[in-house]
C-alpha cells in the first residue's frame, strides 16, 4: 500500500518497561471498483491510476479491488478494462474508509 505521512515527535523507551503509543494519521483505506451499475461486482483485470487534481501519480496497480491508503484530500482516478477508460473524482476524508466505484459507462 501506498501512504502519504506526517511523523510528530519522537518516542523514548526504556528497556524492561512496556511504552504505549498512539498514532493518529489523516489518511483514510480506500478501495477501488470498476463496476457495470452501482454496487454491482467487480471487474477483474482493470488497470488503476490515481492521480492528484494536479496531474501527479500516486498510486497504478492491477486488479479488481485494489486497497491504498491515501491521505486526506481529492483525488482523480482512471480505471481502464477491455480497451475503454473510465474516471472518476473523488475526496479521502480522515479516519472514513470505503469504497470508490466507477461506472464502465
């Protein structure tokens, strides 16, 4: 998976002790489906690539329901299956995992 990440301050520990911490990320798991009609199954061999509103590349793989872990923000996503391109926008809300479908229309 892929993450975008922000590390605060450094932790101490002490040997023998046990250290508790937390660590608190504004970034969301998002998984991706191309489908035929919304909530319907996915498609396999679908090539992914998420994009920022900018034209960057953040993440390309292969499959029919590919995780990634991207951080608070919007995103652009082009899935493509069979020869046809499908896309999409869309926005990652801290700590709101789900899924992004996109219609094969």
């Amino acid at each position: 998976m892929t993450a975008t990440r922000w590390c605060g301050p450094t932790s101490t520990s002490e040997a023998g002790k046990l250290t508790d911490i937390v660590v608190t990320h504004r970034a969301a798991v998002i998984t991706l489906k191309l489908v035929n009609n919304s909530g319907g199954e996915a498609l396999a061999n679908t090539q992914w690539t998420v994009l920022t509103p900018g034209g960057d590349v953040i993440k390309e793989s292969i499959g029919a329901f590919p995780r990634i872990v991207l951080a608070e923000g919007d995103y652009h996503v082009i899935a493509r299956n069979e020869g046809k391109t499908y896309q999409r926008d869309f926005k990652v809300i801290t700590g709101v995992d789900g899924e992004v479908e996109v219609l094969a229309r």
